[in-house]
C-alpha cells in the first residue's frame, strides 16, 4: 500500500518535490490523513447475510 501510495505523490510532485521530502511518506503519514489497509472480508452490522437466499 505504501509503496503504491509513495510512487503517486512522487509522479505527482514532479520537479516540486523538496529535499527529504519523499522519506516522511511512510505508513504512519498515509494514516494520519485517514487512509487504512483493509483487509479480508468486510462485514457491515446487521446485513452480514442478507445477501444469501433463504431455503425453506
């Protein structure tokens, strides 16, 4: 994710990018500005198998 995450800013900065810049941009950056790794199966409450049809 950080890595993807890192390549982005770097394209986007271009010839803007400051000395030491790049190096502040680690994964504790990404998640002060509100972006978290999801992983595996996401379960909302309440509708965790509504998706599924009921057999009689």
């Amino acid at each position: 994710m950080v890595r993807r995450l890192k390549s982005l800013r770097l394209k986007r900065a271009g010839r803007n990018l400051r000395a030491g810049q790049a190096q502040r941009w680690d994964r504790d950056y990404f998640e002060s500005l509100g972006l978290h790794r999801l992983r595996g199966t996401i379960r909302y409450p309440g509708k965790h198998n509504s998706w599924r049809r009921e057999t009689a």
